[in-house]
C-alpha cells in the first residue's frame, strides 16, 4: 500500500477514535495508541512492521520535537527560583527505582545480569506522553513546574546508570568491561550532546533575527531540530538531550523565543498523533504471554521505585505537599487511565487470538466439545472487553468520590439487565444469548454511571452540592 495513502489512515483513524475517547473524557494519547492498534499487524493489518520500520523517520522527528518543547521551558528565571529540588528528585526517583526492580527481581530467582538491565531501563521516563497531556489540559501548577525538568534530566541520569549496569552483566557474562565503557562513554555521550545542542541553539536564537515571517521562524526551528536529531544519529549521541538544550539556549538567548514556541506548537500536532498511532501499531500482542511473572513484577516495582523515590527527593527538598504526593504518579510512561485502556484492548486481542489455549489451561480431559464453547465465548466476549475497562473506571471514579449509592445503582442496573436479556435472547441464540448480554449491560452500566456522575459534577461546580470532605 501506498506510503501517503498509509499515513492519511494513520491520521484519521487517530482523530476518529480520539473523538470517541472525548465522551469518556480520556487523553489523546490513549486514543492515538489504541487507533494504532487497530490498524497495526496484530489487528486491521493495515500497517504492517515493514511499513513501521520505514516510518521510524516521523517518531525519530517527532521525538525531537517533544525535547525540543520540553527544553522551551527551562528559563533560567525559573530553574534559578525551584533550586535543587528537580535534581534531588531526578537522583531519587531514578535510583530508587533502579534499585527496587535489581533487588526485587533477584530476590524472585530471575538472573542477575537480565535484572542489572531491566533496572536501569525501569529508570528511564518517557517524556511524549507527559508533554502530551499537559497541553492538553493547559496544565499548570507545582507538580507541572517540576515534572518537566526532572523528565528532563532523567534521562541523561538515565544514560549512566544504563551504561554502569550493561557493563557490569556483560563482566557477569564473561565479557570484557572496561572503566571508559561504564563511566566515560557515558558521559562523554551527555557532553556531546549537550555541546551540540548548545551550538545549535545559538544559531537558532542569532539567525531568528534575520526572519520577519513566521513561517521562514518556522522553517528555522524546524531545520535545526531536524539536523539536530540527524547528527545524533551519526554521532551515536542522544537526540532528546540534544533537542532539549536547542530549546533551552533558544527560550533564554532569543527575543523571539514567544514567536518560535508559538508557531512549533501549531507545527507539531499532527507530528506527535502519527507519532503516538504509529507506536501503536508497533506494538506486538503476541509477545504478552512470554514476559509472565517477570513482567508483572517489572511493572510492580517500577511503579512502587517511581512513588517511593520521588516521595523521599520531595521531601528532602521541602517541596509542595502536592509535589510529594502526586509527582511520582506522573512519571510512569503514561497516564493511569491510559494505561488502562490501552491494557484492555490488549487483553482484549491476547484472549481473542489465543483463545484456544487459553481454554485448554483450564480443561484437562480433552473435551473437544467444552473447548469449543469456551473459545466460542471468548470470541464473542473479548471485542467488547474494552467497555469492561471503561466500566471499571468508571465505577471507580464513582466509589472514588464516595457516590456508593450511584455505584450501586449502576452496577445492579447493569446485572438486572444482563439477566433479562439473557432470559429473552437464549431461546433464540441459545447459549449465545447470555454471552450477548454481558457487552450490552457492560455499555448500559457505563452509562448509567458516567450520566450520574457528570450531573453530580455539574451540581457541584454550581455550588448546589458539597464533596464528602466540605460536608463533613
């Protein structure tokens, strides 16, 4: 299929399933991952890995630009006025986290030099995500303030600590290490890039004088950042500390650094959706079932390293009460309500395409005949799991603001009427006719539950009802 034609798919299916994520009041980056999903190999087989692969130039550009707005907000003003608080907090949350995912996934029995490795990948921060839900939502605040920067340094934190942990596995392993592998690479890859940055940020901010248009301002920032993520490229260097520090130099040296964020942001917003659909479509459901326990807990101990380390840096520092509360939350890959959803609709697919030996697990004796119901109700049932992951939040967020009664209203609605409909449609579908009724009480439930809420809500910004706290 046609490179363009693929691209324009990748596009609108992106903004299609995003317009649906808005009546349940979900990120884009959760719609733009599951669209991928659903044209990606695993499901619509629209974008195959071939065509992925000859695509990487957008998410390598689009990378790039992320840094890029993310070094934007790093004025000397600022970083001069929070101190040492995003560094404490970078060294906290990453060697907490690092540490954690060693020792826990050592103490379960798994090989050293695999958890040496796993560790220092758990330490890493992605930062497109985070920059995506931000503007989004116009995020501002303390938590805001300090996310960004301490993404930022997390990962040439990042770079160490990965360098450190590869060469001590490979010595583990019987290889060679060596004291410029694990120290002085590392950090002669951060100067590099660092440097490199620097330079291209100050042509940035000295040649935008000369351009009156925005749009030749445009062309500026957009060649830079290109040419910066291509040097990385033949210079083994990172291009997100790269383009994080053309923006940096830019925002602090350039009278016109207004103009230049303004109009890139207008730029990039079909470039992160392609960017965040095409990592979609690279994902490989196949490959679930195989990561097991050691999966599991990699996800466990990361999420516990990400709280517990930035909760101590807070707190060494004295930063806000809501820093230490919420800032660890936000540094997992994406937002929770993405992840759910984004988890649902790969259980979903998992349980469809190995619906057979998922079955047998559970049937010793070799019924053919039970296994083909089981699979049958699978195949029926796991389309819709993605509404069950939307109820499931949905309740939550009821149970959550201690609306018990509406919880209960909804979840008893939604049970009600998956026994009616199963008595009225099994006489005509047979057994077929209860697994029917599972997604359409599932859909009822949601509802339901969001409609009581959302008055709620309403009721509670026009002041006419009070939270659990104010009434207490």
């Amino acid at each position: 299929m046609n490179v363009l034609l693929i691209i324009g798919i990748a596009m609108g299916a992106g903004l299609l399933v995003s317009r649906a994520a808005r009546l349940v009041k979900l990120p884009n980056v959760t719609a733009f991952l599951i669209a991928g999903l659903l044209i990606g190999p695993c499901v619509g087989g629209i974008v195959t890995k071939e065509t992925g692969r000859s695509l990487s130039v957008i998410s390598e550009a689009a990378l790039g630009f992320i840094a890029y707005a993310i070094g934007g907000e790093f004025k000397l003003s600022y970083l001069k006025k929070i101190g040492k608080a995003p560094l404490t907090i970078t060294f906290f949350q990453g060697m907490t986290t690092a540490l954690l995912v060693d020792i826990g996934l050592i103490a379960c029995g798994f090989d050293v030099p695999t958890s040496l490795l796993l560790g220092a990948i758990a330490l890493a921060t992605a930062p497109a995500a985070t920059l995506m839900v931000v503007r989004q939502y116009k995020a501002d605040g303390p938590v805001t303030r300090m996310l960004l920067p301490v993404v930022a340094m997390d990962d040439a934190l990042g770079l160490m600590v990965f360098s450190i942990s590869a060469s001590v596995a490979q010595a583990l392993l019987g290889g060679q290490t060596t004291w410029q592998s694990m120290v002085l690479s590392p950090l002669a890859e951060i100067a590099g890039s660092l440097a490199l940055g620097s330079v291209l940020g100050l042509i940035l901010a000295y040649c935008s004088r000369f351009f009156a248009s925005r749009g030749n301002k445009l062309a500026l920032s957009i060649a830079l950042v290109l040419a910066g993520v291509g040097l990385c490229d033949m210079w083994n260097l990172s291009s997100l500390l790269v383009c994080m520090m053309i923006g940096a130099v830019m925002v602090n040296l350039s009278q016109q650094h207004e103009v230049l964020m303004e109009q890139c942001d207008r730029f990039t917003p079909p470039l992160f959706l392609l960017f965040f659909v095409l990592s979609g479509a690279d994902l490989d459901v196949t490959v679930l079932p195989v990561v097991g326990v050691m999966g599991v807990l990699y996800l466990l101990l990361r999420s516990l390293g990400k709280w517990l380390g930035t909760l101590a840096g807070a707190s060494c520092v004295h930063a806000d009460e809501s820093v230490r509360k919420y800032l660890g939350l936000t540094l997992l890959p994406q937002a929770g309500v993405a992840i759910g959803m984004t988890m649902g609709a790969i259980f979903a697919i998992v349980f469809y395409i190995f619906a057979k030996p998922l079955v047998y697990a559970f049937i010793s004796d070799g019924n053919l005949e039970a296994v083909d119901v089981g699979v049958d109700f699978l195949h029926i049932v796991t389309p819709f799991y993605m509404f069950l992951s939307i109820k499931l939040m949905v309740d939550g967020v009821q149970r959550g603001a201690a609306r018990m009664l509406q919880f209960m209203i909804a979840t008893l609605s939604d049970l009600f009427l998956r026994v009616v409909l199963s008595f009225t449609l099994s006489p005509i579908f047979g057994i077929r006719g209860v697994w029917y009724s599972w997604p359409v009480g599932w859909v009822v439930g949601i509802v339901l539950s969001a409609t009581l809420y959302l008055v709620w809500a309403r009721k509670l910004t026009a002041g006419e009802e009070k939270t659990p706290v104010e009434a207490e």
